[in-house]
C-alpha cells in the first residue's frame, strides 16, 4: 500500500478538509462530523481511497470520466501542450492550435449544421452563454422583445445564476434569489412520479403540449427558446415517454423559437449514440456540451452553434467571452479524448456491448421488492426505490430519506451509485466491460437488499397517504 499512503494519515486530511475546503452541494458542519471519503488515486473503473479501499465508480466521476481513468494518453497531451503553449487567450483578434483543432473536430462529430462553437470551461457557463446566444439572436433579428426561454421543472443546467435559473431545481431557486427574469419553467415528462392514471404515452403528449399551451399564453413573440436535456441526468435520469419528444419537435418545427438541447451528459457516447440529439432525431439550433467531452480530465464545454445562429450573431461584436474559452490544454486533452473514443469506437462499444448488458443487469434489479421501476438509455440509468411494488406512490418520509440511505449501503459495499430523492442512479464509464457490469450488480443488488432491510428496521416502508 506504499504507493498511496504518501500522504498524511487520513484523519488528519478529513481534519483539514473540514476547516477549510466548503463542499459544493453538502451541508459542510454535517460532512465535518462524518469526515470526507478521501480519493487518493484511481485506474480504469475503479477509485482508491486514503485507506486502500477499491471502488466500483459507477458514475464516471460526475457523469463525466467516460474514457476511464488512468489514461496516460491523456496526461501527455496536457504536458506535452504545457510545454509548448499552456496559454493564450482567443479574444482580440487572436487563436491557437489547439482550439482550432477541436472546434473542426466537433462541427464534423456534432450532427445537423452545428458547425461553430463558443467554449466555456464547463456546462453552467456554456449555458449562461446559450441565454445570451438566444436573446442576442432575437436582437439582431429586429425582435428584441422575444427574451422568453422555456424550461422545465426539476431540469439541471448548471449552478451559476443564470444556468440554475434555466434549471429547474426548487431548493436551488430558493438561494440567491432565481430564476433571474423571462426564465419559465413547464412540467417534466416524469411519468413515474407523475403519470397519474395517465398511459406513459398520451402523458408524454401531455407534457409535450405544455410547451405549446406556454408559448400560446406568452404569446410567440416574446418566447426565444425552449432548452432541455434528452434525458434528464441530475433530476433522477428521467428518461421520457417514446412520445414526448416527437411531439416536441413537431411543435418547434412549427413554431418561430430556437431549440437549445443541453447534451452535458448525453453527449460523447452516454446514449449509445455520439449525441442524444441523433438518439432522438432532434434539431437543435444549439447544443451544450462539456463533461465526456475530455472525459472530466480537465475543464472545458461549449456552445455548438448551428450555421443559422451563427451567422446571425457572427455580423457584430459578441461582448461576452471567458479568459479560458478554447484553454489550449483542456482543448488538447479534449482532442486526445476524443481520437481514442474514435479508435477503440467506444460510441459502438455501448450501442452494441456494454449498453445492451447493463440494460439487461439494470431490468433484473427490477424485480427486487424495493424496486418501482427500472429505466435505462445507452449507460444512464436509474431505478425508483418504493415500499409497494403495485402502488407507484413515494415514501411517507420526507424524499431523500431512503435514498440516502441507500446510498450509504453502495457506500459501505465500495459502490459509487448516487441517489437523487428516492431514485437511485448510476452513470458509469462508457469502457466498463462485462466483468466490471457484473461486479456493478452484485453490490447494487446487495446494498437494495441492505438498505430495504435498514429501511424496515426503521420503519420507513410505508408509502405516503
Ligand atoms: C453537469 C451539468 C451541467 C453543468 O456543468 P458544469 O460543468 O458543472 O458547470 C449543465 N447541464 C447538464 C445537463 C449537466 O448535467
């Protein structure tokens, strides 16, 4: 265990972490108690901890190690663009090598006319650019009036002011005074949670016409984009109804507003396809991207722009740009990212293997007792904790309480699954191979058998009303 314990002992780590480093997303005084899991190293599919545990990641990082970890390719093109330019900036009439590699590089991968693209350094300040895209586009088109961006309920785009506005997370729009103005929000194509009665099918048309009924009661010109994620990630991976998006994309085809769909998680192979757009035959105007892009090996998104928009926003000054949009190093590493998902056809590696197998695995856990419902597209997928298998109704306890205690049973059995409310989902590294799959199922099954026990040794098996 030398190679990992270059390091102080971990108590100590956990000491400093909790005097000084704030958490995002975490109640710091409550992680303070438990002390943090220090991750000291990590190969392939698998997490090494300061205290020599091995871990089955099965969320790639935050949705985003699609490539695995350990990969030394990576590491040498970072160094490698280190040495020869580690920065320059892309601003004043100035470009480099690497982001014009990879901007050619994504206009031939990205589907349809998105040809141009506009790099942030993550997904929440590509999308705080998509809402100045949009709303400048309207501008330069005569229509200053049409500011209006649609969103939906429990969606995630980001946490910066303006991404989590376009979001749809309510305990986020409760802290710091969002959704900033001309920022709506519809329902979400949560059939499970909110299907009612309903059939998944004339639901998905439902909440589809929402955005119709919303574009009809604001009136068309003042609404200038509808965003949204293929699949929902961060809300639970929601994957919606077969006839949700058709009947979206009918009502975008007839209507004057541009399409932004927000591919942070669905791009660079998650679906089984390089975009969920072309799992969906959607046509977007502009497309987010960031997380696989590098594989989470260094920060770096964008805007992918279609050939419309940007020629439009293209014929006057864009006052908006970030110091490390097109950062040389992240663009190489996302260069080098890309050229082995190509090599090793990683893309078909989850259509074809890897996707087919964990859906097969994921559906088995749907006959567990504590299991409502099962979903999967590509390598994202999710299962609804319940205590009535025939009821399709939450907890009694407030949302969250089970999950979470699910989660710390994966925890324990040295299983990254992550729960969002009451559905536990996972997200794993697109290289995971059959063995990998299968080890993923076995702690899965194991901490749904733990945690349905703890959950009835508590008395929390009870559905609300
Ligand atoms: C993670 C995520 C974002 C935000 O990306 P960051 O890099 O964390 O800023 C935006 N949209 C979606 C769909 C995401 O999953």
């Amino acid at each position: 265990m030398n190679e990992i314990t270059n390091h102080l002992p971990t108590a100590e780590l956990q000491a400093l972490d909790a005097a000084h480093h704030m958490h995002p997303f975490t109640a710091n005084a409550d992680l303070a108690k438990h002390g943090a899991r220090v991750i000291t190293r990590a190969d392939g599919v698998t997490l090494t901890d300061s205290e020599g545990e091995q871990i089955l990641d099965a969320m790639a990082g935050l949705w985003c190690v699609n490539i695995g970890y350990g990969r030394d390719e990576l590491a040498e093109a970072a160094a490698r663009q280190m040495k020869e330019l580690p920065y320059y900036n892309t601003f004043f009439m100035s470009t480099h090598v690497p982001a014009i590699a990879l901007a050619d590089k994504l206009a031939a991968l990205a589907p349809g006319d998105l040809n141009h693209v506009f790099f942030a350094s993550g997904g929440s300040e590509a999308n705080d650019t998509n809402i100045r895209l949009v709303r400048r586009y309207w501008d330069l088109m005569g229509k200053p009036q049409k500011h209006v961006i649609i969103s939906r309920k429990n969606a995630y785009h980001g946490t910066s002011v303006g991404s989590a506005s376009l979001g749809g997370m309510q305990g986020m729009h409760a802290q710091g005074g969002m959704p900033i103005p001309d920022i709506v929000h519809i329902g979400q194509p949560d059939w499970y949670a909110e299907g009612g009665e309903m059939s998944p099918e004339d639901f998905g048309i439902m909440r589809a016409r929402e955005l119709e009924a919303k574009i009809d009661e604001l009136g068309e010109d003042r609404v200038a984009a509808f965003i949204a994620e293929p699949v929902q990630g961060a809300g639970g991976v929601i994957v919606p109804p077969d006839s949700y998006w058709p009947e979206i994309s009918r009502i975008c085809a007839e209507r004057d507003i541009l399409l932004v769909v927000d591919e942070v998680i669905t791009g660079f192979g998650r679906t089984g396809r390089w975009f969920g757009t072309e799992y969906y035959g959607l046509k977007p105007d502009i497309m987010t991207i960031a997380k696989g892009l590098s594989s989470g090996y260094a920060p770096i998104g964008g805007s992918m722009v279609s050939d419309k928009v940007a020629e439009v926003i293209g014929a006057e000054e864009f006052t908006h740009g970030y110091t490390y949009s097109g950062h040389p190093v992240a663009a190489a590493v996302a260069l080098e990212n890309l050229r082995i998902m190509e090599e090793e056809k990683i893309v078909d590696h989850v259509r074809d293997e890897a996707g087919p197998y964990l859906a097969e695995k994921w559906h088995q856990l749907g006959d567990h007792p504590f299991v409502g419902e099962t979903k999967i597209v590509g390598m994202m997928a999710s299962l609804a904790l319940t205590a009535d298998k025939s009821a399709r109704l939450p907890f009694e306890s407030p949302a969250g309480t089970v999950g979470l205690m699910v989660r710390e049973r994966c925890f324990a059995n040295n299983l990254i699954m992550r729960h969002v409310g009451d559905r536990m989902v996972v997200s794993p590294p697109l290289v995971m191979q059959k063995a990998d799959i299968d080890l993923l199922y076995e702690r899965a099954l194991r901490s749904l058998d733990e945690g349905h026990a703890a959950v009835k040794e508590a008395g929390l098996l009870k559905t609300a009303g």
